[in-house]
C-alpha cells in the first residue's frame, strides 16, 4: 500500500475512507476536507472539483489494487513466503480501510464501467493464484474451496465487515505482529492436515 506522504494523497485516502463508510456518490467535499485536515480549497486546488477528485480516488483505488498482488508472481520466493506477504498486504489494507468491502461490492458487484469489468476479472484470476499457492502450501485438493474460504475468512473478514457490526476492530501493533498472525492461521491449516498428507 502506498504511503501517504503529501497533502493531495492525505485527501484522497481520506476520501477512500469517506466512500468505504458512505458509498463513493455520497461522499462530500466537506466532510473529505475535515478528515484530511485541510480546508475544501486545497481540495479545489488539488482536484478542481468533486468529479475529479473521485476520479483520482479511482485511480488511487487501482493502483492499490494492482500493486496487492504483485507478490503472486514473484519467481524468487517459495509458496508459503509469497502466500504470507499476500495476506500481510491484504490484511494491511484491511487494516487501513476497514471496510472495504463496501468498495469491492460497488466495483465488482456491479461493474458500472469496462474497467471495472477488467479489474473484477483480473481480481478473480488472482484470488485463484492465491487459493493455488494456499492448495500448495497446505496440501489439499483443488477442488475444496472451503478451506482456502475458511482460512481467508479467518485472516481478512474480521477487517472486511466487522467495522459494520460492531464498529471498530482491534489493530496491530507492528508489521511483524500482524505476520505472526497470518502465520498462525496459515499453520493452523497446514498442522490439521486436512489435504491427508
């Protein structure tokens, strides 16, 4: 995940997490500004207007969303390592964007645009590179789609939908105490040997 270092960026992550909470078309200029810290006409000044300033939070979106599974590919790692910093990616964003699945619902739910219709296809292949390498690592078949769910479920849905029911969801500490605990989920799996191997 990118960092956000300048006043255009601290606008626009603000603007991801007004979307996450409201829905992309309710979100307000007003209510950005307040949550960036800055006044509505740095947001002016940096988008021009509401239009966009949205269209760059698209931007910001895709960009964050493409760069989330550049490790799959990665030739120089094992499975288990690329499979690990995945779901520390994925669970780091879920961390910053509590919620994202309102996000991930209004884009692939309902693609609006050909784009969207590009990017859910390609999160499909790529949610099917990630149940391989977990397939891999644990040693179970493909065709049990339940226990890739179940592990995935256990790691990311704690961050993807709790913060709708019961508001906030505990952080971490530090980047090596949130791979500690994909790690254990991960064990958990491999140890139960549910492959049969």
């Amino acid at each position: 995940m990118r960092n956000f270092d300048s006043k255009k960026d601290l606008i626009l992550d603000a603007a991801l997490k007004a979307a996450i909470q409201k829905g992309t078309s309710n979100v307000t200029v007003r209510e950005v500004a307040k949550s960036a810290g800055v006044n509505v006409a740095a947001i002016n000044y940096y988008f021009s207007s509401k239009h966009q300033m949205l269209k760059s939070l698209d931007r910001l979106f895709w960009d964050n969303f493409n760069e989330a599974f550049k490790e799959l590919d990665r030739t120089d790692k094992e499975a288990e390592e690329k499979l690990l910093d995945w779901m520390v990616d994925a669970l780091s964003y879920a961390v910053h964007y509590p919620g994202i699945v309102v996000i991930l619902r209004e884009k692939f739910a309902s693609p609006k645009t050909a784009e969207d219709i590009v990017y859910r296809d390609k999160l499909y292949e790529n949610i099917g590179k990630v149940r391989k390498l977990f397939n891999e690592v644990v040693g179970c078949d493909e065709a049990d789609k339940k226990l890739f769910t179940m592990f995935s479920s256990a790691v990311l849905w704690p961050y993807l939908a709790l913060p709708f029911v019961i508001g906030e969801v505990p952080s971490f500490a530090s980047h090596k105490e949130m791979y500690e605990f994909c790690k254990f989920n991960l064990d958990f799996y491999k140890n139960k040997n549910f492959g049969g191997k």
